[in-house]
C-alpha cells in the first residue's frame, strides 16, 4: 500500500521512535538501579508468570471501584488487542496486496484461512469500540464530572508540575492519543470496504455505510493511525502511562516476605563495599523495588481513599507519595535537574508532618494494583529522621523514653506488669520459671491499662477454665517492639527483642499466645529475623480449638446481642487472622452483622504506628470515630430491642472505640466489649467468679 518513499519515511520514524523509546527504558532502569538492595526475591521467573496472568485477568484492580474496574476492562484488552493490530497494519502498508479484509485478500501469508481472518476482524473492530467507550469515560470522569478522588488535598506535599497539572496533561495526550489512534484505524477499515459492509466489521461498516470507500483515505487513517504511535510509545517512558509496561513487572518483583514483616533498616546485602546509614533521606535510599513502584504507579489514588489519616484530614496522601517520587525523577533525568535528588524526600515527597501521621494500617499496600508500597517508605523516612535526632512529637518521645528505661511505653516499673495476675484468684504461673505449653505475651495494654486489665483477667479465667497450661512472664516480658519498629526506632526495636529473646530463653514453652494483635505480628513475622522463630497464636484461634476439643462449652447462647466485628489491622489484614473471631461470635448465638468495610477492606482505628502515642490531636473527624458511625448505620436506623455491641480483639481497639463512642455521643446506643467478655457470658464464667483450675491441664 505504501510507496517506496513512504515505506523509507516509516522506517526512519520508526528508527527515530525506537532510539527515543530506548532511552527513556535506559533512563528508568539506570534509576531504579541506583536505588538500594531490595530483600532477596526467590524464583523471580516464576513470579513474573504468576503477576502476567493475575495482570490478564485483571484481578488487582477489582480489589475497589469495581465499577470504574469493569469499564478498565475495555481499555486493558484494548489496547493488548491493539498491538496486535497494529503489527498487523504495518504489514498491510509494507507487503504489497497484503489486506484482512472480506475474509482475507491477496493472502501473503497462507496459514491464515478466511476464518482465522475473520476472527482477528470481529475481534479488533469490536475491541474498538470497547476502547472508545473507556477512554471516553475515563476522560469526562477527569476532565468533566472531574472525580474527586482524583484530587488531593490542599496541605498534601505535591511536586510543583502536578499541581500545575502534569497529571491532567498526560491524561489528556493519551486519552488524545487513543481516540486518534482508534478512530483514524476504524475510518481506514471502513474505507476499504469496497464491496460493502462485512460482517465480521460491524463498526467499520457502519462507517462505510456514511463515507463509503477510499484509497487516499486508507491511506492518511493508516499515517494517522501508526503515526500516532511512533509519537507515543516514547512519550509513554517520559509520562505516568510507564505503568502500562513497568506495573506487571513491578507485581513480579512484589515484595515476598510476609506483610507484616518491614524489610531491615539497613540493606542486608552490600554492594561495592557501601556503608548504608538506616533508613530514607533522598530518593535512592530507598530500595530499587521502591524506586520501581513509582514508575509503576497507575496514579489512581485507590491508596488514598482507603487511607485512614488521609481521611482525618492529615497531610498524608500515599498516592502523593509515589507521584512525586516519580516526578522527582522525572526532574531529575529527563528535565536534566540531578540536583533535586539531593533534596531530602522530606522536602520533595512527603511533608515531615505526613510522615508522622501514618498508622501503618497496610490498607495502601493492600489495595494498590501493582504491588506499590508506599507505607514502607514512609517508615524508612522516620527511621532516618530518628537516627538525624528529628524532633518528635512529646507523647511519642515519652512513649519511646519509657519503653527504653521500663520495657513499656506506659511509663510503669517493670515489676508492675504482673499486678493483674497476683489479683486472680487463682496462681498464674511464671513461664520464665517452670515450664508451659503456652506462653502468653500479654503485652503492655493489656497488662497496665485499667480499661482493658479487665478483660486481660477474664482470658486467664476462660484459659484456666479450659485447663490451658499456660504461664505469663511477668517483669521478664518486655514490649514486643511492633509499633517502635513502626515508628522508625529501629535501635530500640532491636534492644526490645533482644530483652524479650533473653527472657524466652529462659522459658519452656511450646508456643506463644498473645492478646495483642500488634505484639502476634510482630513475634510471629519479625522475631525470626533476629532468630527467634516461633508458633504464635492470637487467643481467638486458641479459644476456637478449644470450643472444637470440647474443653470450653456454650452454656448460655447470646441471641439479645446485636453485634458487629471490628478486624483489628494487625490481626486481619496483616496476618489473615479473620476467621477465627467469626466463628466465635457464630458459636455464641449473637445476631451478627458485617459492616461494610470488614476483612481485607477493614478501616483502622487510628492508633497503629504510634499513633496513639501521640500528645496532640489533630482536629477533625477521628478514623474511630468514623468507624462508630459506620457500625451504627450498619445496624439499622430502627431501634433496636437487643443491646447493640461493637466487638474488638485488640486491647488498643478496647481503649480507642471506647473513646470513640463518648466523642460521637454514642453511649447508650452501642457499646464497645472485647470478644472475651462474650466467651466469659457464653461459657458462664463471670468476672467475680472464683475458676476451679481444671484438675489436669491440657
Ligand atoms: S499505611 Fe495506612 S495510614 Fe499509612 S499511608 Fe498507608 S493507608 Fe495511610
Ligand atoms: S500507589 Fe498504587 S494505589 Fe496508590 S496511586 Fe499508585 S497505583 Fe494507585
């Protein structure tokens, strides 16, 4: 179809394209190598099949907004339908006679029968229109309904070209782009239907229908049409849309330790004999997985609707986060500024207040489509600013203080930690000084707080009322370091878990039972880091085994309760922990209903990360406090006859929703109660009452 000329003038275009295209890959690469080294992957090829077919099937990006997800469909198989395509009509421009038209004209390749041809024509006008139609909605959802989710708020750190708008640029040049591009190969289909519609091409035939056929128009719609093409695919390695290519790479090369494990303050491997300080000041601090996530970031903020501090109005946006990391970037490579990577991420990236308002919830990791993580970021940055003497928030020092001098963080001698157990009415055995099959971490909350001993006492009743062998540590047990770690206090992180090794060297146990979901994750994902392996249980899985082995019976079903579940972060959507408290409250009879964000999706309460260590309080709407509001709503408008109860199973939750229940002006509507205080009314063992230990424990 092309002329000679034109096939030369392809082919220097196409070359031109190529080199330009070649750089910008070049450029990338060279970037995220200078990052630093990322825990070792295993089986890497493995993992990039495995993240190929879950990018197929598109299975990430229904993780929410599952209706924008379905129209995403259509321009995700669009466009793999187009490479295609397009490799198709360069052939047709470049082999003479060579056209998929009518069934196939002129075949130069004859492996291709009629039907095959066919096939390939339907699927390609029908993915036109598919195309067409999302790109259109995605363009009026930015450009004219303009979805606020696409914004961000005023006091987010933002890189000066996004808030002049560079998102909204490259959106348009590719929304552009895709609309030409299809339109102008829809239009030269059409006109080569010189005997009329085919129809096995039903929207080019319609057009046919209109303009009827023509030469000089196949021939400007196929320049228009691939013209297009060697514009975009170099400008795609200079713009946001790099997530088109770099996103299912970046899912193969997904972080493979567990969730709740953050990856060590200081690479474990050295290159070229590098001394490596802890944590993140500038961009290449971070490791090459995290300088890759920001090229693969789609920009589609899902990170930062679920975000909880976000939410609360702190300046904290994850979706922020990875934007300008990769405008940063953008900057510095191809606007030819490599001075700003040697501005702190803390003056490029993320305010220093955004930085102290995350509750390392995970939600942002979770819901990201291509395996971003913004939250590891974020505490690589605290545990430099730690290391640079930043200031910190008082309430945070003090908690910080006291956890290095008394092994909590609630100012309390260390001989105090055991007070509750000497008040039982029965003995509570010292793990450190006889042996146990469980050794209960019980953690400092739950140890010290008044609100929640309570509830502390009532699991030791339900454990000795089942005859569980088990012992605590008392003064030998130190915090288990899960929030320091977060807080980016990675020295004191080490010295806790070294007291607490030291006291479980002491210990016989089988395993470790634990209250506290922060203190379970960390025990369970972090310990064996510092080589301290452990089974780790939370006490729902262990009092689910004992409803199963007949050692705890149902006396009393709970039919008068109204109850939802809250999924403590760390229990849930870090370790999986979902069932366990479900088929307790299932077990107990009560009327349960979900609220709409449970599971995976649950919406932290706000004091993870050290949160709750805070001295002062940002204004607004607290998470909790929405959290109550949305337990309510789930109830139902109507009044209800049987109490309503909002269940927790972590001691932090107890002392948050109680507050937040005060704050909302909720008291008497819904009550907050620790899972345990039900077990206690089912199994019929009340607070006053004295347990018989069990004559042989189990
Ligand atoms: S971990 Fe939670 S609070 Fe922190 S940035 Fe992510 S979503 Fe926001
Ligand atoms: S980090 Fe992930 S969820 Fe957040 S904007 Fe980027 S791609 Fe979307």
């Amino acid at each position: 179809m092309l002329t000679t000329i034109e096939k030369i003038v392809f082919v220097i275009l196409a070359l031109i394209s190529a080199g330009f295209t070649i750089h910008g890959i070049k450029t990338i690469v060279d970037s995220v190598r200078k990052g630093r080294p990322a825990p070792e992957l295993k089986n890497i090829p493995a993992s990039l099949i495995k993240a190929g077919i879950t990018v197929l099937l598109q299975r990430t990006i229904f993780k929410a907004r599952k209706a924008l997800s379905t129209i995403h469909l259509g321009l995700f198989f669009g466009l793999i339908t187009y490479a295609f395509v397009n490799l198709v009509d360069v052939l047709e421009g470049f082999i003479p006679g060579f056209e998929l038209v009518y069934g196939g004209r002129h075949l130069a390749f004859p492996f291709l029968n009629s039907s095959v041809i066919n096939t390939f024509n339907l699927i390609a006008d029908l993915m036109s229109g598919a195309l067409l139609i999302a790109i259109t909605v995605f363009l009026v959802r930015r450009f004219i309904a303009k979805d606020k989710r696409l914004e961000y708020r005023g006091n987010v750190l933002l890189n000066p070209k996004v808030k002049a708008g560079g998102q909204k640029t490259d959106s348009l040049i590719v929304g552009v782009f895709v609309i030409l591009h299809v339109s102008a190969r829809l239009f030269g289909q059409s006109f080569r239907l010189t005997n009329g519609a085919d129809p096995f091409m039903p929207i080019a035939s319609l057009i046919n229908s209109t303009f009827g056929a023509s030469q000089t128009g196949v021939h400007a719609a196929w320049w228009i049409s691939l013209g297009w093409v060697l514009y975009i695919l170099p400008y795609i390695t200079r713009s946001k849309h790099t997530h088109f290519t770099v996103a299912p790479i970046n899912l193969g090369l997904a972080k493979q330790n567990p969730r709740g494990q953050l990856d060590p303050a200081i690479p474990l491997k050295v290159v070229n004999g590098n001394q490596y300080e802890p944590g993140a000041k500038y961009l290449h601090d971070l490791s090459w997985k995290r300088v890759l996530d920001s090229y693969a970031c789609v920009q589609c903020n899902r990170c930062q609707d679920i975000c909880p501090a976000n939410f609360a109005g702190r300046p904290l946006s994850p979706s922020a986060l990875e934007v300008n990391k990769r405008y940063l970037l953008k900057d510095a490579t191809f606007a030819s500024h490599p001075d700003r990577l040697l501005l702190p991420l803390t003056e490029t990236v993320i305010s220093p207040e955004a930085v102290w308002s995350c509750t390392t919830c995970y939600a942002c990791v979770r819901v990201c489509p291509v395996g971003n993580e913004p939250m590891a970021d974020i505490v690589d940055i605290r545990r430099r600013l730690i290391v640079e003497g930043a200031e910190l928030d008082s309430g945070v020092q003090n908690a910080l203080q006291s956890l290095a001098t008394n092994g909590n963080w609630m100012s309390k001698g260390k001989r105090l930690r055991g007070r509750w157990a000497k008040e039982m009415e029965f003995p509570i055995r010292n793990a450190t000084e006889e042996p146990v099959e469980n050794l209960w971490f019980v953690g400092d909350t739950a140890s010290f707080d008044e609100r929640v001993v309570p509830n502390t006492k009532m699991v030791a009743r339900i454990f000795q009322c089942a005859g569980l062998d088990f012992g605590i540590m008392y003064q030998n047990e130190s915090n288990a370091g899960n929030d320091v770690r977060r807080v980016g206090e990675e020295g004191l992180f080490e010295q806790l878990v070294e007291q607490n090794l030291q006291a479980f060297g002491k210990a016989q146990f089988k395993r470790i039972v634990t209250t506290d979901p922060h203190s379970f994750n960390t025990l369970k994902n972090e310990y064996p880091q510092f080589g301290g392996t452990f089974e780790v249980k939370h006490y729902t899985a262990v009092l689910v085994r004992l409803f199963e082995e007949g050692k705890l019976t149902i006396k009393n079903k709970l039919p008068h309760y109204k109850v939802t579940f809250h999924d403590p972060c760390y229990l849930g959507r870090y370790n999986g922990g979902f069932t366990a408290p479900r088929k307790l409250l299932e077990l107990l009879g009560v009327e349960f209903h979900e609220m709409p964000r449970n599971c995976e999706n649950s919406f932290c309460c706000g004091a993870g990360g050290g949160q709750i260590w805070m001295g002062k309080v940002a204004p607004g709407e607290r998470p909790a406090e929405n959290r109550i509001k949305e337990a309510l709503s789930t109830f139902g408008k109507n009044p209800s006859e049987k109490k309503q109860l909002f269940i927790v199973t972590c001691p932090k939750d107890m002392i948050m929703y109680s507050d937040a229940v005060k704050t909302t002006g909720n008291e008497g509507k819904i009550e907050v109660r620790d899972l345990i205080q039900l077990v206690a009314e089912a199994v019929g063992v009340e607070e006053a009452a004295v347990v018989e230990a069990v004559a042989s424990p189990a």
